[in-house]
C-alpha cells in the first residue's frame, strides 16, 4: 500500500530551493567590480578583505564577480538568507492551507449503481485553499513585523529628532517598499494556486468501488466505499496544477514593477515547481476513504440479494 504523503511547508522547500538554484541566479556588477580595481590600495580595513560568502542557510544565490571582499561577501549572503526566508516563508503557508483543506474535503451526490459510485463534476467539497486562505500567515508575520518597524522608528524619532521634525528610518530596517515587494511575489503564488485548485477541485470527477451495491436486499444499507487514490480520478484542473501553467498564472498575476525580475522568474519557477511535484505525490498517495453509500432500489425479499440502483454516497475523507 502506498505511504500517504503529508504536504509540508519542508517539502514543499526541498523541491523549491532545489529549482531556485538551478536559475543560477547571480548578484552584483562584475564590470563595476572591474572599475574598482584600481582603487583596491585605497580600501583599507577587514571589510575589504576577500571574503566568501557565508549565508546561514543554503546557498541560492552566487556573486557576479569571482572574487568578493567582506563588504561584498555578506550583502550576497544578506539577500540569499532573506530569499530562502521568502520561499519558507511561502511553502510554510501553502502546506498549512493544503493541510487546512484536505481535513475539510468531503463528497457529496455520488450515485451508485450497483457496485459502482459515480462522482461527477462538483462531487468533490472542500475549504481554505483559496487565495486568502493561503495569504494568511504570511500577511500576519508581515503585519506583526511592520508594527515593529513603526514602533522602532517612533522610538528613533522621539530620542533624536528635534520636536516638530520627521527622522528617517535607518537604512537596516527593511522598509515598506521591501514588504510590498515581498507581497507582490506572495500574492502571485496564492492568486495562482487559490484560481487553479479551484478549477481542480469543481471538475474532479471519481468512480469509487462499492462491493456491497452488488448484493442488496430491498436497499443498499450504509456502506463505505473501497479506497482508491486520488489520482484514480479526473479533472479538467489537473493542467491548471502542471507546473508550466501554474508559473505561467503566477507571472500574469505578479503586478509589481521590475524591481529584481531574475529573482522574481527565480522565486516563481521554485514555487510552481514545488506545488506541481507535490501535487503529483499527493495525489497518487492519499486514499479516497469512508464514503458511505445507502438507499436505492434492490431485489425485494423472497428474491435473492442483487445490485442496487439509485443509492447515494456522502462524506468519506483524504488520508
């Protein structure tokens, strides 16, 4: 029996980190780096020293010029850390709204006849993997941490701005500007994924095994299904989940001037990629289990027991 795949925010990661980098995506300006060479005697102290870049988590981005002082070395691994932070940030909310609404997915109108359950389009029920739905833990950690950010900068303004002045935030507080480019990536992702599970989830069609239809006596008494995997069944959705349409909805939705397009197609590609591989899995792991079927007509007493006709199956759950 297949081992039912649980969707995490870390293997949603594994699979975008592992696109992420084969974007190759680099930083910096080597013909600018090139220009400073000659003033290489002039920079003095640790900050100019070579230097690797040494990022606290793996490494997804690499420096344009191959050879990199500290100065430079750190702001490499400053932006890598905080792309990795992004993509986490994101896979951790994906798998807790995927998570959300696999607990609620349920079926309802599945007609049985006989030892067969037909679900049609519309069968398949479930909430929270729309947009908001999707949006709402990383909308809550940016919330939080803008409040920290406002809090920091009246602090700063009444211990050093002279009254009836403005103080400018300093430049290591990330800036509203830097959330709105974090919301526009996020916004791309849910927007996409919340349009295309949708479509997904309304044309899943299913035919689920129900061996007791086959011999009923009167009516079909409340029976379950035989589980089948979720892949066992259609949908006109399933290319809206491939990886190719996802990345190209994600684009179409993403609504924010080009600001770092080689990490923005970078972020999109890892993102689409990581959904569409754990769709796959999921959906060739997770079991289509306890719909019950009941009622219908079946062969009245003293005829022996027969298959039903018109019975109907609800509920059931996706381990």
């Amino acid at each position: 029996m297949t081992v039912p795949v649980n969707v995490s925010g870390q293997m949603l990661l594994n699979y975008a980190t592992t696109s992420f980098k084969s974007a190759n995506v680099t930083i910096g300006n080597q013909e600018a780096s090139k220009k400073a060479e000659e003033f290489k005697q002039y920079l003095k102290g640790p900050m100019f020293q070579p230097c690797a870049p040494s990022p606290k988590n793996p490494m997804l981005i690499s420096p344009e010029s191959l050879s990199t002082v500290k100065l430079e070395a750190d702001a490499v691994s400053e932006v890598n850390d905080s792309i990795y932070g992004m993509l986490k940030d994101m896979c951790d909310a994906v798998a807790q709204a995927w998570q959300n609404w696999q607990n609620s997915a349920m079926f309802t109108s599945v007609l049985i006849n006989g030892p067969i359950g037909q679900g049609v389009p519309g069968c398949l029920q479930g909430v929270g993997m729309d947009k908001d739905m999707i949006l709402m833990p990383v909308t809550a950690k940016m919330s939080g941490a803008g409040n920290v950010i406002e809090a920091k900068k009246a602090k700063k303004e009444s211990a050093t701005a002279p009254e009836g002045t403005g103080a400018d935030v300093p430049s290591s507080v990330r800036t509203s500007s830097d959330f709105d480019f974090l919301k526009h990536h996020f916004e791309a992702v849910a927007g996409s994924l919340g349009t295309s599970w949708a479509l997904w989830q309304r044309s899943y069609m299913v035919t689920l095994p129900f061996p007791t239809g086959a011999v009923c006596s009167a009516t079909m008494p409340p029976s379950p299904n035989t589980p089948v995997p979720v892949s066992a069944g259609l949908s006109a959705g399933d290319i809206a989940m491939s990886e190719q349409m996802l990345k190209l909805q994600m684009r179409g939705m993403y609504k924010s001037p080009e600001r770092h397009p080689k990490m923005t197609d970078a972020f999109i590609g890892a993102m689409a990629s990581a959904i569409a591989l754990s769709f796959i899995q999921w959906k060739s792991s997770t079991q289509i289990t306890n719909v019950m079927g009941a009622g219908g007509v079946a062969p009245a007493p003293p005829l022996p027991p027969g298959p039903v006709a018109g019975a109907m199956g609800s509920g059931g759950k996706l381990v």
